[in-house]
C-alpha cells in the first residue's frame, strides 16, 4: 500500500500522537480532519521507517504542491467573497452616480439647443427691415427648424422677438422650453435639481453689424 495518497497534508506522526501545524488555516489544518485523526491510530511512523530515502522526497515534494494548491484555493475563495461584498455595497452608488450624470447631461444639452436656436432666430431676423417682418422671420425660423436640435421638442418651445426697449438699434428674440419631460426629473427627489423651464436670450443689432 501506498502512503503518499493518504498522507495528511503538515502532518507528522510519532508513534501515534499527530503534530498539528498551527500556522496553517484551519480549513488547512489535517489534524481537524477525519483523515488526520485515522492515520493517528494506524502506526504510520513504524510505515515511514520502512521507506527509503526517494520515497521520503517524493512524499515531501508531493506534500508540498498540496499545500500550496490548497492554500491557493483558500486564497481563492477569501478575495471572490470579498469582492463580492465590496461589489454589492458600492455598486448602487456607482449606478446612481452613472445615471446622475446622462440625466445631466441631457439637461445641458438641451440648454445649450435653446440657447443655439435663440442665436439662430435673431441672426435670422437681421434680414427684416421692420420689426414686424423680423417677428416674421422668428417665427418662421422656430417653426420650420427647431425640431432638429439635439434633446429639443418643438411643441414645447415659447419664444417672443420684439425690439428692445433699452436700446432700439437691438433685437432681442427670447427663448422658453418647458423641460419636464427630461429624464433629469426620474432621478431621486433629495438631490438638487435645476428649473423646470429653460430660458434664454439673444439680442443682434438691427441692420447688421
């Protein structure tokens, strides 16, 4: 009969008292095994007299990648579980602050398109050589062309053009958007959220530069 299969792993045995290895895992641990305490009983070291050198070092070798692979293993299972913990505590937080930041982002996005089709509007307005037909000019614009900004629903959109009351070489078109329906708002109630309306204003010298 072969020994090395049977022989526990940091396990010594004198006569029939089996030496513990106290540095080793407990999982690890032969003598808190069922095959550590059997080999206590069956005078393995009257056995172990009996073997030659070699066979002394192939145990010794094979006992020690045992150990190592087991304890690798442990190794193994210790950090999967731990990652998983760190996992799960981190990753609501990760996610709310990923759809924090798309839901922001769209915001943004559809400010800096009010603000783009407001420039456009007056830029557009230039052309009128009255107020009335540069009020024309506006609405034609916001009509035919504000469905194409990015984030942006033309039917959501309120605009007044008119000549500015400081200043009568001005044109100021004014631009109002009703965001409600951005995703911004699905986010969790406590955080601080921006206005429901988004308003801007351009303002272009009449006539030209």
């Amino acid at each position: 009969m072969r020994l090395a299969p049977f022989l526990p792993l940091q396990a010594l045995v004198s006569g029939k008292k089996l030496v513990v290895d106290s540095t080793l895992p407990k999982c690890l641990n032969p003598a808190l095994s069922n095959q550590g305490l059997q080999l206590a009983g069956f005078g393995m070291s009257r056995r172990a007299k009996d073997m030659n050198s070699t066979e002394t070092k192939t145990i010794s070798i094979e006992r020690h990648k045992t150990r190592r692979l087991r304890l690798k293993l442990c190794e193994f299972r210790e950090q999967s579980g731990t990652s998983a913990v760190e996992f799960a505590l981190l990753s609501p937080i990760f996610i709310l602050l990923l759809l924090g930041m798309v839901a922001y982002g769209i915001y943004f996005g559809a400010s800096h398109s009010v603000q783009q089709i407001a420039a456009d509007a007056a830029r557009t307005a230039i052309a009128g050589l009255n107020e009335g037909e540069r009020q024309a000019l506006v609405t034609s614009f916001v009509n035919n062309n504000a469905g194409g900004y990015p984030f942006v629903k033309s039917d959501k959109l309120t605009y007044q053009a008119k000549d500015s009351t400081a200043d009568g070489n001005q044109f100021v078109v004014s631009i109002q958007y009703d965001a409600r329906n951005l995703p911004v708002w699905n986010l969790f109630p406590a955080l601080p959220m921006p206005g429901t309306t988004i308003s801007r204003q351009s303002t272009i010298r009449v006539g030209g530069i």
